[in-house]
C-alpha cells in the first residue's frame, strides 16, 4: 500500500522490517513473499529516481466519449476508425449493485471520438462478461474473453468472432488446448512476424513461472493452433534442474504476475504489464525487442506513463501514430473513490513529436511533480535552532537539526508518558512514534525528493521561486516566537547553500552559466497559528514541549513554488 501510494521509503522500510523478522523468527513463509520483498527493496530504491528521469510525452485522459465513471480497458481499433473496448458498468440502471463487463465501441473521425455505445454485434449474454478484444486484420476475426458474472467460479475462456462482408458471425470457443478447464485464459492478442501469425494470451495453468503468465502459439490456419509456449522459454520440454535455470533467467514471465501482452510487428517489440521487472507501481507497462525466439532485457516505460498506480493494456493503433493504456491513476473518472476504476489514456508516438516538444513534455512533468509535494512541512525541536537567543539567522542547516531531533525520539516517549499509567503508557509512546514516522520522517524525505526534482528542473533552465512559511509553540514571548521562526527559515535555506557541494549557490546568487534563479520568499508567523488549547507554561514541560500537538506546531513549510523559464520574471 506504500508502495502504491508513491511512498517508497516507507515501502522500503517495511519489505526490509518483513524479511528481517521472517529470518529471525521460526514462522513458515511461502518462498514468493521472501523473493519478493527483496526484490522491492530494490525495486522500491529505483522508483523515485524513475520520477526524476522522466519522458518526455503529453498523455492525454480521454474524455467521457470513451472512458465513463466505471472501468474502461482494454482497447483495439479496426482500421483506426472503429475502437473497441472493455467497460465494467452496472446492469440496468446506475444504482444496481450487479457489475458486468461488456465490450463498447466509439467511431473516429478527424481526431474525434464518437460517443460511446454498447457493441451489440457479439453479445452472447447478460450472465456473461465479455471484454479483452483483439483484432486479426488477415483472418479478420475478433478475438475476445468471455466469463461468467457474477459471483461464479467460471473461468475465463477466450473466443473468436469472423467478419464476413460486415457481418459478425457466430462466436466460436477456442479449442480445449488454450481453454483448459479449471484455469484462466484471459487477454489474448494477435502478433504478426513476416508471414507467421501468433496467439498470445494470459493464463495460470500449471507449467508456468508465476502466478500468471504470456502464454502463446501459433495460428496456422483459421481454426487450428499450434504448440502452446510459455513466453521466454517452453518449460514442458525441461527438467526440474532445467526449469530452475530458465526461471532464473526468464526475461518476460516472472514469479509474479504479467498481463496484457501486445507486440507491435513494426518495431518488433513486446509490450506487457508486470508487478516484477523493478516496477514503479503495482502494475508497470514493460517494453522488450524481440522476435519470439530471441529477447533483450525488458526496459521499463517509465514515468508519467507509468506510476505509483496501475497500468495495464497498451496497444498502438492501427497506424502506428498513437499509443493507448489503461490506468487507476489520480484523475481517471470515479463513482465511487479515489482510485478505484481504470480509464483510458493515450500519447502521440515520439518519432510524431520533435525533440523540443519532448524537452517541454519533460519540464512539465518534473513540475507538475514538485507541486504535489507542496505544502512540504518541516519540523523542529522546542526552541531549536540556537534556543536563548532572538537572532533571526542561524549557522545550522536543517539536515542538521532534523538529525539532532530524531535522534531525541526516546527521549519524547519517556518523557510525555512520564505521568500516565500504566495502561496508558503504551497509547502515549504510539502517538509519540506515529508524529516522528508520519510527519518528522516523512517531512525530510519529501524535502528529499523536493530538492531532487529542483536540481532537474533548474539544470532544465527553470527560475524556481519558494515561499516558506514559519511557525513557532506558544511557549515563549510573541516577539521571540516571530524570530524564532524566522531561523527555522534560514536552516532551510542554508539547506540549500550547502546542500551537494554547494551546487544551488550560483542559482541562489544568480550566476549560474543559465541565468536562472532559486529566489527564496519568507514568512515568518511565530506563535499566531498556534492552537489556543497548546500549554505555554515552563512548568508543564509534558504539554508544553513533549505533546505531538505542541511539537506540531513548530515547524516551517513551503507552502508555494513557482517557475519561469529563463528571461521571464
């Protein structure tokens, strides 16, 4: 859930925490929950950086022509004017609780999408779900899924559907060999290698590397299929010793799950989904040259396409100009929360862009990724930097404080549980621990992450402008409190100066060989925002210091960041 949230340090932290105690501990952990925690420490390390990095493309949310409040995936295009799709809507009227799953089409024409409208033509039930199509131009079949809805146990079985002077013929069932009883057969998807037409779909029959797997085969004529292969290598033909090398070494299907293949014939590369392969989010859109026979190292697709959020189903239409996948990402439409339902997104191919679009593409990104991090809030100690004076700079930065004060974490247990009783003790010290993890930690990594997105954007060319404000307890005076707050400023800005061999100082004093700027903006509040009901008595040390709602109160943010390009004020 860290992880899909976009926190990976804490992510981290706790895959870390997981196989620590499953080493010291006797407890009987299944072999996949063991490799794949240590894969995410990993996987979780190289997330963010992805972030920092990221491609240069203008994604484009598709509206309410195509996507609806529900879940909508899956796309195919027949000859790039008619695209069809999956939708998983209510049955009836929008206030049924009963969800199925159809597929639903929407016409193009001049860069327009028609609005959308059930796909009528295949319908094989209303007990049936039926979503994942796939289109083969040269036997000009519809391939789709079909399951059953509902709460049955039925499996996904995979389907066929012929267009015959423009007419669609009677669905037909895939043989027994690809819908084997008792397990999926999901998402197929047709390939094209010089005059060889392949199958590809997904499955968890016995056999494969993980969970689920890209199975394939090959179509030799309309209604037979050849040899099923597991996707990197057919593990039926080897032994256990041998099946062991090639799950090791397998570079598509891993022990976890990988979905929604497509492979495009003109760039002779595999597009897939997958929770392995150092994914960013849950599900992470792969992309792998090659041939069937022989491929290279998986690369992910990296950010915006992909993020802490699920994507899946990537297809490029029929002219080779746009890309299409699917994502829960924040700001597909929702009816119910956050989250909770796929839509369909799509970008312009980059060899349809120029390399200035994708500079731009690229800046706006990294923005758009600082500002979700803005108000970023700090915090301080009581009285901290330089406590007894009512100097308005400091020598500290605030690296430097924030170490000095989480170190002092014990020292807050014991101190603001020191008069609670025994049962009570514990309630304390956890409110205690949640302050320093959920905001004192959590402060300084997205200070972190802040600074890291800064030094992309102003080696981009970008003027930063930062507006910090500062605050202080009500413990002491209120002219104190004002200066108080106004060090907790100047730590942060020395953050900067000395921050990486002092690499933000030619910004900062405006002779960096771009001409840009890192201008600073300073609020310094004191004790005006504190709550009323705060302690301010010496006396009352555990209210007054120790409280987290005291110790909430001390801190600065930066609660506004602005950009210009160079030239622009």
């Amino acid at each position: 859930m860290c992880k899909s949230t976009g926190n990976y340090q804490k992510a981290q932290y706790n895959y870390s925490k997981f196989l620590k105690f499953i080493e010291s501990n006797p407890v009987n952990v299944e072999k996949y929950y063991k490799q794949k925690a240590k894969y995410e420490v990993i996987a979780c390390e190289n997330a963010f950086y992805h972030k920092l990095q990221p491609v240069g493309l203008n994604i484009t949310h598709l509206d309410t022509s195509i996507n609806s409040v529900y879940s909508d995936f899956g796309i195919t295009d027949i000859n790039d004017t008619l695209f069809l799709y999956g939708s998983l809507r209510p049955l009836g009227h929008p206030d049924s609780t009963e969800f199925y799953a159809k597929l639903y089409q929407s016409k193009k024409g001049n860069g327009i999408y028609s609005s959308n409208k059930s796909f009528n033509e295949i319908i094989y039930s209303d007990t049936f779900n039926i979503t994942n199509p796939a289109f083969s131009k040269l036997q000009q079949t519809l391939y789709f899924c079909i399951s059953s809805a509902g709460n049955s146990t039925i499996e996904s079985e995979i389907y066929k559907c012929k267009l015959e002077n423009g007419v669609w013929q009677k669905p037909e069932r895939l043989p027994d060999k690809i819908n084997k009883l008792g397990t999926i057969a999901t998402q197929p998807s047709i390939a094209n290698i010089g005059e060889e037409e392949y199958l590809m779909f997904v499955s968890n029959r016995k056999g494969g590397i993980g969970r689920l797997d890209i199975w394939y085969c090959n179509i030799t004529d309309e209604n037979n299929y050849g040899e099923l292969m597991n996707l990197g290598s057919n593990l039926n033909k080897y032994s256990e010793e041998e099946r062991f090398y090639f799950e090791q070494t397998s570079k598509i299907n891993s022990i976890d799950d990988d979905i929604t293949p497509f492979y495009d014939s003109w760039d002779s590369t595999l597009y897939f989904s997958s929770q392995w392969h150092q994914a960013i989010g849950g599900f992470d859109i792969f992309k792998v040259k090659g041939d069937f026979i022989d491929w290279e190292e998986p690369q992910n697709m990296g950010y915006p396409l992909n993020t802490s959020d699920n994507e899946l189903y990537f297809y490029i239409n029929s002219k080779g100009k746009n890309a299409y996948f699917a994502s829960n990402r924040k700001g597909a439409f929702t009816y119910n929360n956050d989250r909770c339902c796929n839509d369909i997104y799509s970008y312009e191919l980059p060899e349809y862009i120029t390399e200035e679009e994708i500079t731009e593409n690229k800046i706006k990104v990294l923005e758009d990724e600082i500002k979700l991090l803005v108000p970023l809030t700090l915090y301080f100690h009581n009285d901290e930097p330089n406590p007894r004076t009512r100097d308005t700079l400091t020598e500290f930065a605030y690296n430097q404080t924030y170490f000095k004060y989480i170190n002092m974490v014990d020292e807050y247990k014991t101190e603001y549980s020191r008069r609670a009783k025994k049962n009570k003790k514990e309630i304390l010290v956890d409110k205690i621990e949640a302050f320093f993890n959920n905001e004192v930690i959590k402060g300084y990594t997205d200070l972190t992450n802040f600074t890291l997105l800064m030094e992309q954007l102003l080696e981009k060319g970008d003027n930063i402008e930062i507006t910090i404000k500062g605050f202080a307890s009500p413990l002491h005076a209120s002219d104190y409190n004002v200066n108080l707050s106004k060090r907790r400023i100047n730590s942060l800005i020395n953050y900067y100066y000395q921050y990486n061999d002092s690499m933000f100082v030619p910004y900062i004093e405006g002779t960096s060989e771009l001409g840009n700027k890192l201008t600073f903006i300073e609020e310094a509040y004191g004790e005006d925002t504190a709550s009323e009901n705060i302690s301010d008595e010496l006396s009352d040390l555990i209210n007054s210091v120790y409280s987290p709602v005291a110790a909430y109160e001390r801190k600065i943010k930066v609660i506004a960041v602005g950009f210009s390009s160079k030239g622009e004020k």
